[in-house]
C-alpha cells in the first residue's frame, strides 16, 4: 500500500468549526475540519451525517461504501487501494485528498465537490462552507418541508396588526381607476331559445376622486343596449374621524345600502346616501345578518357557515349576490362567501360575526342614517332587471351601550311598502346573561297598530339554542311582519354529533304561528352536512303546512335541498337540487352538476348539466377556458333536450395603473374589486429601515400577504405587484424569508401593516438588513446563573424582533437579528413569574445598544435581572434619530483587516 506524503500535519491552530450552508438555509448539524497545505478539509463522517446521506464507514476495512442522492448513485471509497469509485468520478485515486486527523477521516473539499457532484466552497470569514447545485436534492426537499411545516406551526391564526408598522394611504383629489373588462359574443338558435346573435359587455372601475373613492359598474343586456349605470362614492375610515364632530366611520353617496330595522324594514340598496360611525363590518341584527355584494357577470357564490355549505345563488343577470336573513348562533359564527368565476377562478370573502357579548361598548353611542330610492341604480338607461315600486326610503338609527351587558337601541324608518306610505318608530334592549344573550324588542306603526318580539341566544353543553316569541297588534305590517300576523313563536337549535371520525352538524328551526284569519302555520326546517376529506355535502328539509282560515284554504309544501362540492383526483364537482315531495309538481324541480378539471397551470375544461322541471328541460354545457398573464378567454357551447343549440366566447381582463412603469398594466386579475400593493424591496446596510440612494435593489425576492404565500416576485428594479387583497380589511404585507439566497440576510420587520382600498395601489418598502448576534449570561436577583427566562429585542418602534430563552447557565443567544437600535427585556410572562422588572439595564448603564455595519456581534458579558419595583429604563419606542449612547461592553465585530 502506499500512503500519499504530505508536510502539513493536524494542529489546534489549523483546527475549524464550520457551518455548511446551502442557498438561504443553514444546516443543524457543525462540521469539524481544518486548514490544510492545500485548502481546507472537512470531517467525512460529519459531512455524511450532516447531508444525512446512506453511507457507511468502516475503519477497520478503511472503506466507506453507500449511495449518495439517489440509490443508483453508488459511491465506494477504498483507503486500501486509495481509490474513490462513484458515477461522478468513475474510479479515481484519491491522491493527497484525505488526511487523518484525530477526529477521523478529514476530505479536501475540492475532492468532496468532485465525488458528491456539488460544490463545498468554503467561506473561513463567516465560518461556513457554501454548497452549490443545480439540483433539488433529498436533504434540500426535506429542509424545504421543515421550513413550510415550521412556519405554518408558528404563524398565529390572528395578527396583532397593532404591533407592526403602518403604510396610511393619503386620499388624493385623483387617483387612476383600475377597470375590469367582461365582454361576451355569441350566437343561438332553437326551440326554448331566443335565437339569433347576442352581446353583452360589462365594466367595473374603481379608483379616486376629490378625496373619495369611487366604483362604478356599466352593463347591459344581451343585446348591447345599455341597463344602468351604478356609481358610488364613499370613504370609510375604521378611526372614526370623518366628518369632524360627527365621528363618522363611513360615508356613502350614489348606489348605497341602508341598515336594517328591527322588525320594520329590511336592509334596501338603491340611489340615495348613507352615514354611520359603526365598526366596519359589525352586524346590526340580533339573529340573523345579510350579506350582499358585487357579483361579476359569469360568477356564482357559494355560503359556508363555520365550515358548513347551506345557500348557493348563480348569476341572476344584475351583478349582485345576496343572502338574506342568514340565521346566527350563539358564540362564533364564521361566514364565508366562495365565489367561482367562469375562467375557473375562486375566491373567498370571510367575516367573522360573534355573538354573545355586548357588541356596544359602555358610554359608546352609534348611530345610522340613509336615504335612498328603492332598486333603482343612480342612473336608470331604461332596461334595468330591478323590479318594485321604486319609492324612496328612509331611516336613523341609534345604539347605545348602557354597561359591559347592556345596550339599548331606537330607530325610525319611512318606507313604501304592500301599496302603501308606512311610518315606524322601534326601541330594543340587549341584556347578556350568562351564556345567553336577549333581546327584547318593539316597534309602534302610526296610524296602524304596534308589535312586540322577544328573542334568546344561548348555550348548553354542545347544543347552540335559540328562541323567539312575537305578538302583533292592530294591523301592523311591515318587511319583517306580514299584516295577517297575530303572534308567531319558535325554538332552533344547532349541534353537533360525533361519527367516529366524521362530525355531522345539525341545525333545525320549529316555528307555529297564527293569522287572523283563524288560520294557523307550523313550519321546521332542518340542516345537516357532511364533510369527509374532499367531500362537502348539505341537505336541508323544509316544510310548512297551513291550515284553513277565512281566506285562504289549507295546504302543505315540503322541498328538499342538496348543495354538493367534492374534488376526485383532478376533477372538481359542485352541484345541487330541489326536490318538491308533495302537491302536484312532486318530484325535481332543478339540478345543476358541473365537473372542472385543469389542462396545466393555465387552462382549465369545464362541463355542466342543468335540469328545470318547469320546462322539461336538460341543458348540457360545455367550456374551455385559457388563462394569460394578462387576460382570460373562455368559449362555450351548449345543447338542449329541446333542440336549442348555442356558443358563446368571453373575453375577461383588467386595466389598472402600473407604478413601477408609470404606465398601464393588464391582468386577468380583477384589479378593481380588489386592493393592490406594489412592494419594493432593498438592502438596508445601514439599518435605519430607510432607503438610501446608495443601497441595493434586491431581484428574486418572494412577497407575501397575512397568512398567505403569493406569486409575486420582484424584478430586476427590486419591485413586484401583490393583487387580490381584501378591501378595507388590514393585512401584514411581508417577505417570505425562504425566497432570500443569502442566510445572513433578514427582513429589518415582519412586514408593513396596508388597508387596501379596491382599484387602488399602495405602494410600500421594505428593508431586508444583513444580520448580527447578541450574547451574554442573565444572573439572577442573587447574581446566580438564571435559565429558563424568555427574553426579547424590541427594537425602536417598540415591536419584538427577536426572543430567545436562556440555558442552564443563563447563558443566552440572539441569531440573526437585522442591524438597528434595541433594547433586550424580560418577556412579560417570565418577568411576572420571576417578580423582577421586564426591563434590563447593561453592565455599563445603558439601556439601548445598535447592531450595524461596524458592530454586527455583540457580546455583554453578564446581565443583572432587577427587582420589580425597581426603576430601570424605559419601555418607550426608540427614537429614530438617537444614537446609542455609548459601545457595548465587549464588541467583536467580525470584519477583515
């Protein structure tokens, strides 16, 4: 055998501790090594278990055999013939590559860069060595899925948005509107159809003017002549300063929605004015709410209640959805709207609406008042859908909370309503009990007669109860209670039943009234579903059976609803169905399936089959849409039962301001319904969390929104464009950590607090800083080492940057902290348990120290816990322009010569 000769022997001088690093991650386990005559060599056996890599070292053969990434990647290494033998190198010698040293076997990394096919460049400065590949390699997927199961486990499910850093967005006298564009062209012929071509173009804009925002909706029918135009200007502002004295939270002027009364009118939308200071988004029912919107021509809702499907609505023609009276439960009522667009697009709308604590708090007063000409849009082209009187409306309202259980309300409304002018004045008083909330409530008509209702939420175990109890006087009538009422009462409850490992809700409602006629009306209406994997269905069974009065003869209706969404593999499938099970039209009354399925990333088939019982009807449909970075286009075709026969294409895209070019940007994105932010992202080398003109745009940087990941990525100018936010509901826009190469760079915050406002782009920046460490050893009150304490870095607006715990020494470290101004403190949960002050002053006085360019690791030394009455520094913010007050006690500040 014969053994390479080298000079150069193993010594503590030459001996490192490094840290492999592969793009932004760094990995758990040190690697000992050495610098050599020839480079630097690391340990093979902790390379190998570093990269956790199948190979197996014998000493006593002096053999290392396995594989390396895969299984047909054999690697045998024999120290016997000096040879190495993998599909890299074939069989090489290993010449002067190996040396023993007395932790083992110690690689040159040049020769570890031929044998595993990667690169090991080492990097003596920052105590690393750099692997390069091209590759996804085992050990890189399996960091990848830590990292997104790490950061799934430590995002919250609630941001404390009040912690972070905030963008305001300034109205302006004019902001460029971004406009959605839906055009449609096509041709029909047949029986059961109105034959011959067809048109219909829709446009949405949404922007600023004279310090409002705006949207406006032009439509019309399927023969090109215009229907109506919708325009509304508004500002909402959740701080309640609009309108000076007047506290207002939102002011709306042109199409508009008004509140809804307690038992006289119901919520109306129509051209007219609308004012409040309540919360944005806070219910004004007791039981039930509304939810109404804008619903884009082509798309269709689907509403869940905490997780449940119970209602569906398809395009009805006039760009609105609605579900009204959606009945609420005690506790937390999570509603979402799922929207399905015709290019196969989803999206979600949620609102939280709780009940079960007094929505007003004590001494706060709100109050509404709107005015408003029933359906009618502000300007009428002649060929609206919107039926009724068309009558003009109006209403005020006020609620005040009496204390932390109580709040009383009153309100007037004038309404057009059964052929008649009716005026109203009603009162309510809210009370929480315990785990049950009441209301009673009661409302006077002039010149008519007056109704009194009482209505209970509660809780019992599992079981969500409610009941309520109604008497009419006189000839009362109104939108909540029809004039034949003498009294109606009911009782509902909704659970849920353990199935092994299904969980089936269940929700019924029981109600009897009388009219005055004599006649009398039981209804019930019970709700179930299952939801099982992929799987969500829902059924629901409604009946009401009336008995014989003086005007009206006896009879009995009973329906059947199934609503169904499931995926299988590839395919998507929603559908649902009436079934009418009594009376002469027994049996199905409608059914619509529809299976989608995605052609690629871009491109999606659709197919649909609807049956109406009142045509004797099927329709069968079928579509394909292809989806570009600017546009969507969808065609489609369809067949009846009865001979008609049609096609159709669509054409589906959007137009909004680009900031980063200063021109216009397209986008298949509906831009003007939602909010936008266009991020920009640098390098912050001095830390002030500010850009500087001499400091570096980063490219390739992911960005994300609340706890979503999206697909925007900055460009070469350091900038990406985030769409589809959630209008006037704040969100924490930030940096995917995972998407930076270098692991030594951090975002200077978590993100920056944006309330986006639809059609509109917040434009924002944000800092990624190269990072330090900071050390030291806690002592106790009795200068004894102290372990297990949480501690923070809260940097100068006050927010936490960093925590860490201390170790059975009190020996702790901060990692990765972005350059800027501190302080380190005791968590408030550990400062509390120990009795001793949150706040730490250092060894040398101070209470701040900075992390920068100059001073990027900072060692204290020992840190001294204060009593808890005892006067230390400051929890204020940091001021932006106050330096550190004087140096760290022991600086290492790792730079070369």
């Amino acid at each position: 055998m014969t053994t390479p000769v080298t000079s150069w022997r193993a010594n503590e001088d030459d001996y490192l501790f490094l840290q492999l690093v592969i793009r932004n991650y760094k990995l758990n386990l040190d690697v000992r090594g050495y610098q050599t005559d020839r480079g630097v060599c690391l340990d093979l056996a902790d390379v190998i278990q570093s990269l956790d890599l199948p190979i197996r070292i014998d000493k006593k053969s002096r053999r290392a055999t396995g594989w390396l990434f895969a299984e047909d990647q054999q690697f045998t290494l024999d120290r016997v013939s000096n040879t190495v033998q993998n599909m890299n190198t074939g069989r090489a010698p290993v010449a002067q590559d190996i040396y023993d040293t007395p932790e083992g076997w110690c690689v040159d990394t040049n020769a570890l860069s031929r044998w595993f096919g990667i690169t090991f460049q080492p990097d003596l400065f920052n105590a690393v060595v750099r692997l390069e590949t091209e590759d996804e390699l085992p050990f890189m997927q399996a960091i990848e899925r830590r990292s997104r199961a790490a950061r799934l486990r430590n995002r919250p499910a609630q941001f404390d948005l009040s912690q972070y850093a905030s963008a305001d967005m300034e109205y302006r006298a004019w902001r460029a509107p971004s406009v959605d564009f839906v055009t449609q062209a096509g041709v029909r012929t047949g029986r059961g159809t109105r034959g011959g071509q067809e048109g219909r173009i829709e446009l949405y804009a949404a922007g600023e003017a004279l310090g409002a925002s705006y949207f406006a909706r032009v439509a019309t029918d399927d023969q090109l002549k215009p229907q109506a135009l919708r325009l509304r200007a508004y500002r909402y502002d959740p701080a309640a300063s609009l309108l000076g004295p007047l506290g207002a939270t939102q002011v709306a002027a042109g199409d508009v929605e008004t509140l809804p009364g307690r038992l006289t009118g119901q919520t109306a939308i129509g051209r007219g004015a609308f004012i409040s200071n309540r919360p944005l988004g806070q219910n004004s029912s007791f039981s039930a709410t509304t939810l109404r919107g804008t619903l884009p021509a082509g798309w269709d809702a689907e509403l869940y209640r905490n997780g449940q499907l119970i209602a569906f609505q398809d395009d009805r023609g006039d760009g609105r959805y609605e579900f009204i009276d959606v009945e609420l439960y005690f506790g937390r009522n999570q509603l979402e709207v799922v929207f399905y667009g015709p290019q196969g697009q989803i999206r979600r709308d949620k609102i939280d609406v709780p009940i079960g604590f007094n929505q007003v708090e004590p001494g706060k007063t709100y109050y509404w008042a709107g005015l408003l000409q029933d359906n009618r849009d502000l300007f009428d082209l002649g060929n609206s859908f919107q039926a009724g009187p068309r009558k003009w409306r109006w209403g005020v309202g006020v609620e005040r909370g009496i204390d932390e259980r109580t709040s009383a309300a009153i309100g007037m409304q004038s309404l057009y309503f059964d052929g008649a002018r009716r005026r109203y004045v009603e009162g309510a008083v809210i009370r929480t009990l315990g785990a049950m909330q009441l209301e009673l409530a009661a409302a006077h008509q002039f010149g008519a007669g007056a109704v009194a209702e009482a209505n209970a939420l509660g809780q019992i175990g599992r079981f969500n109860i409610g009941a309520n109890a109604l008497v009419s006087f006189g000839n009362f009538a109104s939108e909540f209670v029809e004039e034949r009422l003498d009294y109606r009462g009911g009782f509902n409850f909704d659970t849920s039943l353990s199935l092994g490992r299904i969980s089936l809700p269940i929700q019924a409602d029981i109600s009897h009234s009388k009219l005055k006629d004599g006649s009398e009306v039981n209804e019930f209406l019970i709700t179930t579903s299952v939801t099982a994997g992929r799987i969500a269905l829902s059924a629901q069974l409604s009946h009401q059976m009336r008995t014989s009065g003086a005007a009206s003869p006896a009879r009995s209706d009973t329906k059947i609803r199934l609503l169904a969404n499931a995926r299988f593999k590839d395919f998507r499938v929603r559908g649902n169905a009436t079934f009418q099970t009594s009376g002469r039209d027994k049996g199905l009354e409608s059914a619509t399936v529809r299976v989608d399925t995605d052609l690629g990333e871009d491109a999606e088939l659709q197919g649909q089959l609807d049956y109406t019982a009142a045509q004797d009807e099927f329709r069968l449909t079928a579509g394909y849409t292809r989806r570009f970075e600017e546009f969507s286009l969808r065609g489609d075709a369809f067949v009846t039962s009865r001979g008609g026969v049609g096609a159709a294409v669509q054409l589906a895209f959007s137009l909004g301001p680009d900031p980063v070019s200063g021109g216009v940007r397209a986008s298949e994105t509906k831009l003007a319904r939602s909010g936008q932010a266009a991020v920009t992202v640098f390098r912050d080398d001095n830390g002030n969390s500010r850009r500087d003109p001499d400091e570096e745009l980063l490219p390739d940087v992911l960005v994300e929104a609340g706890l979503r990941r999206t697909d925007a990525m900055t460009g070469a100018n350091g900038s990406a464009i985030v769409d589809d936010l959630r209008p006037f509901q704040p969100v924490l826009v930030g940096i995917d950590e995972s998407s930076l190469e270098d692991p030594f760079l951090a975002p200077s915050t978590k993100g920056i607090v944006v309330t986006p406002r639809p059609g509109i782009v917040a434009q924002i920046e944000l800092a990624i800083s190269p990072t330090g460490e900071v050390d030291g050893t806690l002592l106790s009150l009795s200068a004894t080492e102290q372990s297990g304490v949480r501690l923070e870095l809260v940097d100068r607006r006050g927010a936490v940057a960093a925590e860490t715990i201390s170790e059975f020494d009190g020996f702790f470290l901060f990692q990765r902290v972005p350059y800027g101004q501190y302080r380190l403190r005791v968590a408030e949960d550990a400062a509390q348990s120990l009795k001793v002050a949150q706040s730490l002053t250092l060894n040398d006085g101070r209470s701040e120290f900075a992390l920068n360019r100059e001073e990027d690791v900072i060692r204290f030394g020992a840190v001294k816990l204060a009593p808890a009455d005892s006067s230390v520094a400051s929890d204020e913010p940091i001021p932006d322009d106050r330096p550190p007050s004087g140096r760290a006690p022991v600086i290492a500040a790792i730079r070369p010569e």
